[in-house]
C-alpha cells in the first residue's frame, strides 16, 4: 500500500474502536502517597544587606476544583476572567519573617483570610514587599512592612493581572504603579453560544511565515474581542495609604518600568492588527517613556506585527529590540538592532549593534559596540566599564566582551570566547550588587570584579569564587569549596569586599539550608535557616552517580538510586526503571562532561520516578542521552541510533553492577523525553514497557521546526519521518503508557499527539493506554491528577516490569 495513503488511513481510524473506561482519580500505595504528602519548606527571600529574611510558604499542588475554574486561552495567554490574573498562577498562601541570624520566627500580622499570594515585589530600599491577593471577585494589592512584620491592603480588588505581574515601585519607596481594570470594560463575549457573523479567514500574500506550532492562539474576531477587553487597562498611582491617582489613561498596557533615577516610567503597549497566527508578543507594539506625572515624554519604539521572520533560531526582527534602562546611569536606554536584517544566513562581520539613548530620547542613540553573535544583555559597571555578552546557538558558541561604554572609538576587547555547553570552562558569572539607584551593577573593588562559578570538573562539582583584575585579565581564586560529601552552591554577595556570601548547603539526606560564608576567613559559615527533612523514608537509601561509555566511546553518566532496604552484598537482581532526557550537542568534549552531583538532596518531585524505590525498583534518572552532531553534521541525522547507544550503554552499566535484572526494565520521559520512549520502544529490543507523559510522536505536525531541529519538514523530510514514532507505529511491540494533559499549552505537544499516536497503535494491535488528565497543561498541578498519574504509572510497571512474564526474550539490538 503507498505509504501516504496507509498513514492517512491511521489518521482517521474511528475513535468508535477506544476500549472507553470510565474511572475515578485514583492514589498509588500508601509509601507513594506519604512522600507525595510531605509539606514543603518555605521559599526564601532575602534582603541585599542579609539582615532580613521572608519566608513565603504554599501547598505543594493544585486542587482540580482550582485548575476547573473559568479559563479564558487567547493570544498565548491562560486568563482566569472572573479574577482577572493568569489562571495557572501558583499561589502561596503564608508569609512569615526573621532575623537573618536569630532563631525567631516571626508571624505576619493582617493576613488576609484564606490567602492567594503573588506578584511578590521588593520596594527599593527593600524595606517592604508589595504583592497580590487574588479573592473571589479580582486582585488586591497588599504590602509587607518587614520590619514591623505587618501587613495592609492598599488597594481593593480592581488591579488587573492578566498580562502578568501588575504592579511596578516608585524609586523613592513612596508607592507604586498598578495596572487596574478600567471602568468602562465591555463584558465579554460568550463564544461558547455566539451566533458567527461569517467565516475566519486567513490570507498568505506569498510571504514565508515560517512559525512554530503555537497553543492558545486568538482564531476569530469574539477571541479579538475578548483578548482586547482583558488586556485592556489603565495605570494608577497608589501611595502607601491606599490613594490613587490616575497616571495613564485605558490602553493595552504589557510592561511598566522606572527609570533608575526614579523621573521616567518606560511603558510598552499593545496595538492592533492581532494575528491568528502568533501569540501577543509578536502583536504590533509601541514604547513610550513618560515623566513621574504621566505626561509623554517621547515615544522611543513602534514595532509591526511580527508574523514573518527570517527562517532559523537565531532570527530577530529589524528595528530595536531588547530595549531596558541603564543601571548605572539616571535615565540611559539601551537597545539592540540587527546588522544581517535579522536573518541568520546573511553573512556579516558583526550581528547586531547596540545603542544608547539619553534623556530626553529624541532621535537615535549612540552606537556603543558592536557584537559578533546575537546581543544578549549587558551587566553595567562604571562609566568605563561594562561587560556584554552574545551568543549563537547553531555553534553553541558565547562570547563575553568588557568594554567602555564612554567611548566607543576603543574596541571592545572579549573576555571569554567558549562553548557554552563546556560546563568545565565555564569561568562564571559575575557577582553584582546594588549602586546609588538600587540597581544592580558589577561588583568591584578597583579594577577586580569578582566571578562565581558552579565548578563543574571531571573530579566532581567544587562552586568557586574568582578575583578578576579587569587591567591585567589575571585571576585569583578567593574561594573553592571543597565538599565532597555535600552540595554547596553559591548563590550571591552580600560584601565581597568583606567576603560574605550567601550560600546554600545540602546532602543526600539532608534537606537545602541557607548560610552566610566569609569566604576570605576559614570555616566561616553562619546558618540562616534549618529546614527538616520531610522525606525520611527515603534518607537511607543509596545514591550515587554512576560513569561508563557508550559504544563510540563518548562518556555517559546517571544518578542511581537501589530500592529502601536493599542489600548491596546480596546483589538480589531488581527491576529497573531509566528516566531521561535527551540533549543536543556539537561537539563530544561536551557530550560527555558529568554534570550530575551525587550529594544534592533526594528531592521526590511530583513527576520523578524516585518514589519506586519504595516499591523494589532500581531507578537510573537522569540517564544522559547526548545527541551529537559534529561539523556538518546535525545531531538529529543520527537521533535514533544515538538513542538506542545510550539506552544499551546504561542498562549494561547497571547490569554489570549485579543490581537488575535487565530483561525488566522500563523506560520514562516526559516532553522531549516522552518522544524518546516512544522512540526507543519502535526500534530496540531494550525494554519490557514504558511511560511517555505529555509528548509529541508526528514532526509532520511541526513542520517548522521543533526541540533543536531548526530545518523545516520541506528542508529535511527525512529527519522528519524517521524521527516520528507515529510514522512506525507498526514496530510498536512493547507496552506502551501514554499520559497526557488535555489543556497542553506547551508549542508542539498538541494533545492530539497522543490521541492520534495512540490511535494508530490500538488500530495495529499494539499493548498501550492513553490517559488525558482534565484541565492539566504540559506540567501537572492538581494533586488529584498527580496521585491518579502515580496510580497509573505505578499499575503499568507492576503488571508490565517487576511481573512480566519470564519467556520473554530480548535482543537488546537496534531495529
């Protein structure tokens, strides 16, 4: 039969020929469900000054009642329209304070009663927290007076959140601005019962508008409509005694931003034409800058809509774009424009050119450098030193320039010149504090600046902390740790000169506390918080990062975990379950770095396969699964073979250690990783079942490019058809689990990947179950979903690994 037509015929086999079962959520076993249960410790928020610490607390999950309210997806946006904020917005529902070095903790007085908490805002000095309360009707803003450990509401529930976080502090502390609803919104309209005034049409004038696969997207003039009136907005003035002030008049306001001297406000602004074919960021938009008044000033941008854009990752729009303040100066905007017309293909000496434009912003700006990748972002310094950097993802390849922004006739001078995935040369990143302006900027001292590394080595992960001298580029390291029995990360400075630094220090069974460390003293370490374990049931069992190689030589590794109680003397041969990832890489150097610490915490998330160590599973999670395409050559040419390399080079590590038996071994991923079971179980012998959550198995539905695979179907449609599951749907010979959320917003995981996939697998006589998770988008929340999808992961490995029937024989080859 022409294969055309027999994949057409799949496409539309009768959806009468489900085996329909009708089930309530259901829960894994009772050692499942305690780690599920665990509370979580609080997040942590601290002052710059490490005097003052917020602890904001909130539920591990969802309820499916909260992700069943009213949802709105127009433009790329989820909105809740009764409450006016994202409608997957995570709440936190506590706010409590201490000292940074006293044992207090200290309860937050005027809590509103049953809290949703978010949008948590730092006023400039860092004296209070602004933040919002969602109620039943809409969106409050509150503020924290941490000193006082206090709360007040400043505003009721009129602030409109649907574009995201809605409020943005006045520089001097005295108040905010606050998007809020405007009076005058028309009620929306029910495109459920609408009667249609006409077709949607859509036009192609012989442009190449080459776009991704985007969810959630406006499709007829009511979701013009209904996008329009829940974006639209007005800004006001709130001082911290609840008054307002109109400050801009209704508009479709995205973002709001201060200048660093505090007399001009930067507002970006949503315009018509919409577009059925891109989300809101690509709608046409304009920039202005304003005075502390409201008054325009000078409008600085006006960008068209953007549906056509030069093919490939690396392709900008023309005009400026990554437009944003100047840290370290009163009122300086800097931008980016495009010097290859924003086209990747063009070949040019330098890629985009950056500019800055002082108040009172008329005109162009002046060149400040020139960049031989894509312009990233600058980290600001003084008015001689600053410090760029770019990058372009087709070679991996980043640079990092020090230049001075008074003086563009000196050339920029770079600094690091690597790969970005050689996690070994990483030299760091440059440790900023705050400046006059409550910016940040680079830290120095003189001419040293100061960077902070993870530290990856082939020997093990040891964070350090480099002295840089910017004059003579020589190094001196001030700080190495040197643990090998705990992670120590290095998260930021509070004084370099004196050497404190804030630091997170954890183990295997010992949960992530912040400390203060002196770096330039020994065994200077102060503790600031000290969270319990809440998982131990889990504290004695075994981890370690395992090392071995794949059939070419490249160097693989994963974290292994033997199941609680397990006898390592005894060898007792367990199933197994392999969770991984796949990546992409141009080089095997990096390909093969170990980036895996056996000393960070055993933390059982909701999607991790940890938990089945407490049902008599071996698990290897995080297994790598490196995608090399060297030179010419793109990963993706040999993705299936790559695969199958790395999943035989893992199952024989671990069976060479005497800990499984390798004929019951599972495989599971999500997203890309569920692509990659589908994949591994079409063409190897390897696996007893699998598990394959939220992923896409047809590329011809992508066909613009997807993951790292930037050439179109029509470019290579080879790539496209051997990389597709679907399209060998008819190799499928072991038990597959498909799960998925019905409400994927994720570009490319369409929840009719799966229907469809598993469609062709039930209509070729496959072993397989579809499970669409209601309400649930590409990651779960609602604990209802999360214990049914345990409870259906959990049923799948008992009946198909740990008591699969022993006849079975695999080849463990590649097919």
């Amino acid at each position: 039969m022409n294969k055309v037509i027999y994949l057409f015929l799949l496409l539309f086999i009768s959806w009468n020929t489900f085996a329909q079962e009708n089930l309530d959520y259901q829960k894994p076993p009772k050692d499942i469900l305690e780690l599920v249960d665990a509370p979580l410790a609080p997040s942590v928020l601290i002052d710059k000054e490490g005097e003052n610490v917020v602890l904001i607390y909130r539920d591990p999950y969802k309820s499916i009642a909260e992700l069943s309210e009213e949802e709105l997806r127009l433009g790329g946006l989820r909105i809740n329209p009764k409450t006016n904020i994202g409608s997957r917005t995570r709440y936190y529902n506590n706010v409590k304070t201490k000292k940074a070095l006293g044992d207090k903790i200290t309860e937050v007085k005027g809590l509103p009663k049953n809290p949703r908490l978010a949008n948590f805002n730092w006023s400039p000095d860092q004296s209070m927290i602004a933040f919002t309360h969602t109620t039943e009707v809409g969106v409050e803003v509150w503020v924290l007076y941490i000193k006082e450990s206090k709360v007040s509401r400043l505003m009721e529930a009129k602030a409109n959140a649907n574009m995201g976080n809605p409020i943005e502090w006045r520089k001097d502390n005295s108040g905010l601005l606050v998007k809020v609803l405007p009076e005058d919104r028309k009620d929306l309209i029910d495109t459920k019962t609408s009667t249609p005034s006409g077709p949607v049409i859509s036009v192609s004038k012989g442009e190449k508008a080459q776009n991704r696969t985007y969810q959630d997207l406006l499709s007829n003039p009511n979701d013009e409509f209904n996008f329009q009136q829940l974006v639209l907005s007005k800004i006001v003035s709130l001082d911290l005694n609840g008054n307002q002030k109109e400050f801009l008049p209704t508009a479709m306001y995205s973002d709001i931003s201060v200048s660093p001297n505090g007399k001009y406000v930067m507002v970006s602004e949503i315009k018509t034409p919409f577009s059925y074919l891109v989300p809101y960021y690509r709608f046409p938009n304009e920039t202005n800058i304003y005075d502390m008044n409201g008054d325009l000033v000078n409008q600085v941008n006006d960008v068209p809509l953007q549906e056509v854009l030069p093919k490939g990752f690396m392709s900008v729009r023309t005009g400026k774009r990554s437009m944003s303040w100047r840290n370290d100066k009163p009122a300086s905007l800097i931008y980016a424009m495009a010097l290859d017309e924003g086209d990747p293909e063009n070949e040019v000496e330098f890629r985009d050119e950056v500019y800055q434009l002082d108040a009172p912003f008329k005109g162009e700006g002046k060149p400040l450098l020139k960049t031989i990748n894509r312009y990233r972002y600058i980290q600001w310094g003084n008015d001689n030193i600053a410090i760029a950097h770019d990058y372009w993802w087709n070679t991996r390849n980043m640079k990092t320039y020090i230049f001075n922004p008074s003086n563009n006739k000196k050339q920029p001078e770079v600094l690091f010149d690597r790969n970005y995935q050689d996690s070994y040369s990483d030299p760091g990143s440059f440790v900023t504090t705050k400046n006059d302006f409550n910016e940040y900027v680079i830290e120095m001292d003189g001419s040293k600046a100061f960077l902070m590394g993870a530290g990856y080595t082939p020997e093990g992960q040891f964070p350090f902390i480099d002295e840089l001298d910017l004059k003579t580029k020589k190094k001196n390291r001030l700080y190495k740790s040197t643990y090998t029995d705990k992670l120590e990360s290095l998260y930021s400075s509070i004084d370099m000169k004196k050497g404190t630094v804030l630091v997170r220090i954890e183990s295997q069974t010992e949960y992530p506390n912040y400390y203060f460390r002196n770096v330039r003293k020994k065994n200077d370490l102060k503790q600031i918080t000290s969270f319990d374990n809440p998982f131990k049931s889990m504290q004695d069992v075994h981890k370690e990062v395992i090392s071995y190689k794949r059939e070419d030589g490249l160097s693989l590794d994963g974290t292994l975990y033997l199941p609680v109680g397990y006898d390592k003397s005894q060898k007792e041969k367990k199933p197994m379950i392999l969770w991984a990832y796949p990546r992409e890489y141009k080089d095997k150097s990096s390909a093969g770095q170990n980036t895996s610490n056996p000393n960070e915490f055993i933390y059982p998330y909701y999607g991790s396969p940890i938990y089945w160590v407490t049902q008599g599973y071996v698990v290897l999670d995080g297994a790598a699964f490196p995608i090399v395409g060297e030179g010419e050559e793109e990963p993706n040419d040999t993705f299936r073979k790559q695969l199958v390399d790395n999943a035989k080079a893992a199952i024989d590590a671990v069976d060479e250690l005497g800990y499984i038996d390798r004929d019951k071994v599972a495989v599971g991923g999500h997203s890309y990783g569920a692509f990659m079971v589908a994949n591994l179980l079409s063409h190897s012998d390897l696996f007893a079942a699998g598990i394959a959550r939220s992923g896409a198995y047809n590329r011809t539905l992508t066909p613009f490019g997807f993951q790292s695979e930037e050439r179109s179907y029509w470019d290579s449609p080879e790539t496209y058809y051997n990389m597709s599951p679907f399209m060998h749907a008819e190799k499928m010979k072991t038990p597959l689990l498909l799960i998925h959320g019905q409400a994927d917003n994720n570009s490319g995981t369409y929840p009719l990947q799966s229907e469809r996939y598993f469609n062709a697998l039930k209509g070729l006589g496959a072993t397989a179950r579809l499970v669409m998770l209601p309400k649930e988008s590409h990651g779960y929340s609602a604990k209802e979903s999360i214990l049914h999808m345990l409870w259906e992961q959990h049923e799948w490995l008992e009946q198909y690994v740990k008591n699969k029937p022993e006849d079975s024989e695999k080849e463990g080859s590649y097919k």
